[in-house]
C-alpha cells in the first residue's frame, strides 16, 4: 500500500511537471515564431524530438512492422497540421489566448469521436460545449471595439488547430489503440518533421517563409529551439505517459487541463497579455471548467459526497 502510495504521488509530480512545461511553451513559441517561419521552427522541433526518442527507444524498433505505417503517417500528418495552424495562430494572438483556445480540443473531441464510432456524446460533454463557447465568446471578442463581433485572425487558427488536436486524438483511439505509444510517437513525430521541412521548402520558393535574424541572439533563440525540442515535445511527453500510468485517470485528466492555466499564467507575468480584464479572465475560468467536466464528468464531485456519508 505504502509503495504504490508512492507511486501515485511521483505520478501526479510527473503530470503537473508535463503541464508545466508544456504551459511555458507558449510564451516561448511566440517569442520564436517572431524571428523564424512557423514550418522552419516546426521542423526544427519535431527533428530533434524524434532523433532523442529515437536514440533512447532503440530496443523499441524490432517490434515495427508494417502495421505502423498508415497509423504513423495519418497520426503524423494530423500532428504536424495542429502545430502548424497553432503556431501561426500564435502569431496573431497572445500566448495565453492561444493556450486556452488550444484547450478546446477535449470538447470537441467526443464530438468528432461520435462521427467516426457513432458513440453519442453524454450530458457532461453536451453541458462542456455550450460552457467552452461562451468562454471562447468572452476570450475572443474585443468588445471594446467599434466592430462589437471582431475577432482575431489568430483565433480563428487557434480553434481550428484544437479541432486538428482532436483528429489526431481520434486517430489515435482508432488506429493505433494496439500499438505501442512509443514507437508511434517516434513516427508520427518523424512524419510531422518531413512536412514540416517540406512546407518550408515550398513556402521559401515563393519567399513566403522570411527569416528575422537581423540583431537576434542566435544563442539565445538555439537554446529556445533547445528547449522546445527536449523538454516541451520529447521529455513532456514522457512525462505525461508514465503520470498517465500510474495515476487515476480522473486525477491525471484536471492535472493536465492545468497546461492551459500555466500557460495563460507566465503570458500574463511576462507581459504578453494585453487587456487582460474582467471578461477575458471569465472567459478563461469558462474554458478550463468546460476542459475538467468534459474529462472528469465531475466525479470527483460525486467521490467527495460519497465520503461525506
């Protein structure tokens, strides 16, 4: 009892740490996506991401077969459209705009399940929708301009990419639910790296992909690229599979909506977060309590009436 006492406590230190890490990325991505091309960072990211899981997963490769290939290239694929439209969302929003819009995806994600399972969402998922859209009304609308609907380009991406997030959620339930994570995850962060090379390939030929070097601190911006690559792609997902492995799923689900508020948190300390006033801080209370009933169905509610009697 002690010892998976134990366990439990490292895992939920484990899942707090991935939300943690994967908070202060997005104050760094848009600090990046300044001075590189969304495609160049992307590549540069899922690279080294899958050269380290590579490297530390080598025994892993003798189990690969051909059963992989269509759940890594279409999980992949998936990945790498998420990344993409999020981090040019990035662009034209603030870092904890984007994180909470992110966030969007554990609701959206019943719903596209039941298109693909015919599984119908169940009340809590219903009740999370409607909540996460009015927090999504209050976070993106600038109801202090002349234009009362104007929403942000950036949001608008933003969104798409958590519907992005939930195909590749999906997609994972659904074609490689018997394969083991960590050879699709090298996969789907291979294929992700080809497109990400490829889409600045293609967006150089057309000089739509400009490089903003003039004045930077290369040093400073390798060790961002460093940092996005080791610990927010490969290390944070480590994390969360072992957290998600020995902790209760109830548990591990409202550690990991926390992603959202440590993101929205640094944003707000650094200074990135432009009137960040009453209505946007509802909206952002909104959106996280859609994310935790959306994942716990509140049963921690219900666990707690139990003890009471």
């Amino acid at each position: 009892m002690k010892r998976k006492l134990n366990i439990s406590h490292i895992a939920s230190i484990a899942l707090f740490a991935a939300a943690f890490i994967w908070g202060t990325s997005f104050v760094i991505m848009k600090d990046v996506s300044d001075r590189l091309p969304p495609s160049l960072l992307l590549a540069i990211r899922f690279t080294i991401a899958c050269a380290v899981l590579s490297l530390i997963s080598v025994k892993r490769f003798k189990k690969l077969d051909k059963s992989y290939i269509f759940p890594g290239i279409l999980i992949g694929a998936l990945l790498f459209s998420a990344y993409l439209v999020q981090t040019y969302g990035l662009i034209g929003t603030t870092p904890g705009k984007n994180a909470f819009l992110t966030a969007s995806y554990c609701v959206i994600t019943p719903f596209l399940f039941w298109l693909i399972s015919k599984k119908r969402p169940d009340r809590y998922h219903i009740l999370s929708a409607f909540i996460c859209l009015a927090g999504i009304l209050l976070i993106s609308v600038d109801f202090g301009s002349e234009k009362l609907l104007s929403v942000a380009f950036g949001d608008v991406l933003t969104l798409i990419c958590g519907f992005f997030y939930a195909a590749h959620i999906v997609a994972i339930a659904t074609t490689a639910n018997d394969k083991d994570p960590m050879l699709i995850t090298i996969l789907q962060f291979g294929v992700a790296a080809v497109l990400s090379w490829l889409t600045y390939a293609g967006l150089s030929v057309f000089d739509l992909a400009p490089l903003s070097l003039d004045g930077a601190n290369v040093g400073s911006l390798a060790l961002q690229l460093l940092y996005l690559a080791c610990a927010c792609t490969a290390a944070a997902l480590f994390l969360q599979n072992f957290g998600q492995k020995y902790a209760h799923p109830t548990g591990a689900a409202i550690i990991l909506t926390f992603e959202a508020v440590f993101g929205a948190l640094f944003s707000l300390l650094l200074g990135r977060e432009e009137g960040f006033g009453i209505t946007r801080a509802v909206g952002f209370l909104l959106v996280f309590l859609a994310v935790v009933i959306s994942e716990t169905k509140l049963s921690f509610l219900k666990k707690s009436k139990i003890n009471k009697t």
